[in-house]
DNA sequence: TGAAATGTTGGGGCG
DNA sequence: ACGCCCCAACATTTC
C-alpha cells in the first residue's frame, strides 16, 4: 500500500518521451510509488533531439499522444503539453507548479544524452531531484562489455554474451492509479503542433496502424497467436502478414521490449509456440539492443562511416536516380513495391528494406545518407539507431556489416519471396495482371507496356559497384 | 540477412 | 556391353 502523502506534499514531474506508456514504465512507477502528485508531462520540440522530426513519426506522434492522454486522463492525473526547449518548459513548469522532482526514462543518441545531461546540472542545481531510469533497453550499453572491456562491434558475440540473461527482468505493471496536483496547470492543444499533415493530408495510408499503448499490445498478442509458429519463414516474405510490425510501437515505447520478451517466452512455454520460432522472433530485439549499443560507443555512425575507409567511396550523384528511387520508380518490380508501401503506409517490411537499400547504394551507387535522409523523414517507425546502423549494415561501412560483394539483385529476391507475386500486385498494379512466371521480369512481356523500363541494368550495375568496392578494398 | 561463375557428379541417350 | 557426350543438379569458389 501507498503511504498516505498530504495533498500539499511538492508533486513529481514524469517527464515522458519516447516511453509513451504507462505499464512497465519505471520513470513512472518510481515516481507513483510514495503517493506523491504526479505531473505526466510531453514536451514537444520540433528541433530535436536528435532530430527534427519526420513527417511520419509526426503523424504518429500524434495518435500515440491522444492515446496517453486518455489514459492518462483514466488514471487521475492528465497528460500535460508543452512546446518548445525541453529545459526552458520544465524551468518554467517547475515554478508554476512547486514540483520538487523530475523523474525520466534514459536515451542513448548522444545528442539527446548531451541535453539530458545540461537539464539534470542545471535543475539539481536548484534542488530539484532529478532521476532517469532504464526503460527502453534490455541491457543500456555501458552494461555489456567485451572481455577486453571494451563494446561489441559484432552481433554475434554480442547476442551470445547477453541472450541468456536477457529477460531477466520482468516488466511492471501500471500504477493502479495517480494523485494529481491540486493546482490548475496549462496544457497545449495537440491539434495545434500541427503534428497531422494538412494541405495536403497525404496519411490516408496509414489508417491501419493503432498508435498507444493498447493497439501495441493488440499487435503483440495477434503476432504471437497467429504468426509466430512460421516466423521464421514467414517473416521473409512480404506479401504475408508474417512479421510483428512493433517497430514503431517499439520506437515511441508504447510497449517495452522487456514486455516483448516477456510476452514472447510466455507463448513459447504456455501456448504452444515453438521455441525455436520464438527465439529468432527475439533475436530481432537483439538487433534492436546491438543498434543502439553501436549508437551509444559510436555517436559519429549518424552521419559518418562507421569504417572510414568508405570515406573515399566514389559515390554518385544522381539526382535522376534518387528521385526516381523515391517515387517507386526504378522498373524493378519488387523495388518500387517497397517504395510505394514506404509512401503509402509509413512503412515497409524489412526484406523489402534490405532490397531496396541495396539497389539505392549498389545499383545507383548512391550514398546510403540519402537513403537514411529518406527513411527518416516517411518512416512511422523512424529510430535513429535502427535506422543508421541498418543503412551502414547494407552499405558494407558498418559494424558486422554484410560484405561488400553481397548485392542483391531484385529479380531474385523478388522470385524468392514474392513467389506468386501478391506484394507486387498489391503495390504496382501496372502490372498486376501478369502471371507469376513474368511478374518480377516485366521487361520480357508485351503487355507490360504500362510499367517503366528498368532505369539501369542490373548485370552492368553490379560490375560497377564491384569495381568502385574493390578500389577502397 | 547473396549471386554468379566454376567445378563435379551421375543418369540417360546414343553409336 | 561400353565409352562418349550432354546437361541438369548440386557443390564449391569467387566476387
């Protein structure tokens, strides 16, 4: 039981960013614990950081704020809006309102860790208590260390030497209920951070997608009913519902990946999912954890290469292909089926990411930045760590990265796991009426009149993305 | 979390 | 019956 805390006792800020969630939530929970007012609080700052943000996070911003308002608002203690410098808004929230702590959760982009840094100095030393917690993470980065001490660079001794204990910690529940300060406290309208797009509002798309903590969890128990006794093959093919699609859930922590892991074990030992299905289902949040381990020991990987000898890499510049890239335009089926799904929905399954981020650096030999650039401004699950690291994996300057001559060529990909086609049919209709046989080879077919001839061939591309490889080798 | 080139094997057609 | 060739299927190497 909670103490009983007077009314007037100083209230507790939980300052909330991207742990938009109220059960397994230790900011929040550590904050509840004694009863004390809790003032739950989103400061938006358009800036960053990191970043400013992308159109499409924006969006889901948007819908994943509505959601923590409610519920919220359902616990006793509403969510409380601010716009602008995060230090400045809590200074001035501060003085309003007699709050004696701040209470977060931890981010691990350097940018963001300098701002955390400056706030905590400059609010301790005015006496407020300030404290962050782990809730984003199943091990922070500076918990796992190589035997020579240092951070991994490989995944796969980094999975080995921290698999085991991984879910070692169970998640918490939320507070059952909040106290809510006794004063009147000023809160923006949502509506106007102009988070939705308008004129025009091009996120028609996105309909499907259930941003907040409840639609995570929906997600998560859909996934581990349905799919993920085949996820291991499923996963691969894009044209089947085969994938949890938790990344942008994941990313604004409308759920915890320790509440994944958790979730995850419980199907594999009480509902009959298969062990091994469900341990390849949580390596990927062992991706998840290496990418932000990479991040945190290697700030610089956000904008330069991770190995610098790609430094002296012969990127083009083809504003032609980018564009052409963009649009879903490259007259590879499986290519512009990803583009356009990247477009329409905010975002695009993973093999697919895999296929189109080689073509954009192997085919078009285009620096994988303007790749990145892209993914983060029409991304709903748009992450900094995932994202970067992801881009640097396929260009081969990355840590673990795939090897330089691994190019994908589309027409195989596309016949290996869009095997009938339907991804392609869903997302290129031009063509949508050749049969299997043809439908990631147009070019052979009269009929195919509709759809764009390849904008390169890929036999030639491939040569010269092995040429200009070998030249920093 | 490749693909292409090259090498090897083995069945079957054929003289 | 036997050797020769072809070539698909598979394996290995190379980029």
């Amino acid at each position: 039981m909670s103490p009983i805390v007077p009314q007037t006792a100083a209230p507790v800020v939980v300052w909330f960013r991207r742990d938009l969630r109220l059960a397994d939530n230790p900011a929040l929970a550590a904050a509840a614990r004694d009863g004390r007012p809790i003032i739950p609080l989103f400061i938006h700052d358009p800036a960053g950081p990191p970043r400013p943000i992308g159109a499409a996070s924006a969006w889901w911003l948007d819908k994943s704020l509505k959601a923590l308002m409610a519920d919220l608002a359902a616990l006793g203690s509403p969510l409380i809006l601010r716009r602008g410098n995060a230090g400045a808004k809590l200074r001035e929230l501060i003085t309003e309102t007699g709050a004696s702590a701040v209470f977060w959760n931890r981010l691990y982009d350097s940018a963001s860790m300098t701002r955390d840094a400056a706030v905590s100095r400059d609010l301790s030393a005015v006496g407020i208590d300030c404290q962050s917690f782990n809730g984003t993470l199943l091990n922070e980065p500076l918990a796992v260390k190589t035997g020579a001490g240092g951070p991994y660079r490989v995944f796969s001794p980094y999975w080995r030497a921290v698999r085991m204990s991984a879910g070692d910690t169970p998640p918490s529940p939320a507070p059952a209920r909040l106290a809510r300060p006794p004063v009147q406290i000023h809160c923006d309208r949502l509506a106007d951070w102009n988070l939705h797009p308008s004129k025009p509002d091009w996120s028609g798309g996105f309909a499907d997608w259930a941003p907040g903590e409840a639609g995570a969890r929906a997600r998560l128990d859909t996934f581990l009913d349905v799919a993920a006794n085949h996820y291991i093959d499923a996963r691969n093919e894009p044209g089947v519902d085969g994938t949890s699609r938790l990344s942008a859930h994941l990313h604004f922590g409308e759920i915890s990946p320790r509440q994944v892991w958790a979730a995850a074990d419980y199907a594999a030992l009480h509902r009959d999912a298969s062990l091994r299905q469900i341990e390849v289902f949580q390596k990927e949040l062992g991706w998840r954890e290496f990418n932000h381990h990479l991040l945190f020991h290697f700030p610089h990987m956000t904008h330069a290469n991770f190995n610098p000898k790609f430094d002296d890499f012969a990127w083009r510049r083809d504003g032609f292909g980018l564009d052409a890239w963009r649009a879903g335009r490259t007259g590879y089926p499986i290519v512009d089926a990803g583009m356009r799904q990247l477009w329409a929905t905010g975002w695009m399954h993973n093999r697919v990411r895999m296929i189109v981020a080689s073509f954009l650096i192997k085919d078009l030999m285009i620096d994988w930045r303007e790749g990145e650039t892209w993914f983060w401004d029409t991304l709903v699950d748009a992450d900094l760590a995932n994202n970067v690291a992801n881009w640097q994996w396929t260009a081969g300057s990355g840590a673990d990265a795939a090897p330089y001559f691994r190019v994908f060529n589309p027409t195989l990909q596309g016949e290996k796991f869009d095997p009938a086609g339907e991804y392609v049919r869903r997302w290129v209709p031009e063509i949508a009426h050749l049969p299997a046989t043809d439908i990631h080879q147009p070019w052979r077919c009269v009929s195919s009149s509709a759809y764009l001839a390849p904008i390169v061939d890929h036999a030639a591309a491939r040569d010269r993305a092995l040429a200009a490889y070998e030249s920093i080798k």
